[in-house]
C-alpha cells in the first residue's frame, strides 16, 4: 500500500492507486502524488507561506495529517472570504494583523494572537479589516474516511 499526498489540501490517502478525486477537496486524481519519506515537509518556514498578492490565498500548511488539514490563508487589506460552511471543524489563530469574523450570528475583531473555533455546519466568513495583509492560520478537522 502507498501513501498520495493532495497537492491542493494535503489530504494523505492510503491505496495503491491515488483516487479520482480528493475526498476532503475534490481535486483530480492528477494532483496527488506519491510520499516517498513519511518525515517529508517536517519542517516548514512561516514565511514560505506567505503571499504578496493583491488577492486572498489559501495554501495547505503542512498537509501531512491523517485527520487534521492546516492552512495559511493570506488576506490582503479590505479583501474578504464569503460566508460558507463544511461538515468539519475549523480552528483560527491570527498570526498578522487585525480579522473580522463573522461566525453564526456572531461577530469578532481578532488581532495577532487571538483563537476562534467555527463549529461543523456553522456559516463563517473572514475579512481583514486592519491596514496590513493579515496572516492567518487555519487548521480544519477532515472527515474520517471508513
């Protein structure tokens, strides 16, 4: 049995083929590739990342978890993350900056150092609302695959 990483989200998947798409973000089979060294991307610099773009990014961190899928979502000033859910948990942590999140019916004004929870089902949507690109991680629970 081999392991394939998604390049899109890091979802690890076990088989001897990868599938036709990912189960956590649907992305074609022609994104997976194989882990040839379970320590691969054991360490990764913050910086790496990071954007500069005019537009919001979203990159897996490190994407080597069974159950777990870490992001960093690069936010410039004024941009904004529609309101969405998913049938999994997400986790925040501010890294940069200053967020606004708008989670159920709540709102909240995060800073740098500052934790929010959405809980599965929950609509939540991101806006930076400081004067600098905000830099925040993301780390969402991934559905158990049976």
């Amino acid at each position: 049995m081999r392991h394939w990483r998604c390049k899109v989200c890091g979802h690890i998947f076990r088989g001897t083929e990868p599938p036709n798409a990912c189960p956590h973000c649907n992305a074609p089979q022609y994104k997976f590739h194989t882990i040839i060294d379970e320590n691969e991307h054991a360490h990764i610099n913050t910086s790496h990342k990071i954007s500069h773009s005019e537009k919001v990014e979203i990159q897996p961190f490190f994407g080597n978890f069974d159950h777990l899928a870490p992001y960093m979502y690069t936010i410039p000033v004024g941009e904004k993350l529609h309101i969405h859910n998913h049938p999994i948990e997400e986790l925040f942590y501010v890294i940069k900056g200053s967020v606004k999140f708008s989670i159920g019916d709540h709102i909240f004004i995060a800073q740098s150092g500052d934790a929010l929870q959405a809980k599965k089902d929950v609509t939540h949507s991101i806006e930076n609302c400081g004067d600098e690109p905000a830099i925040v991680l993301a780390v969402k629970g991934s559905k158990q695959l049976l």
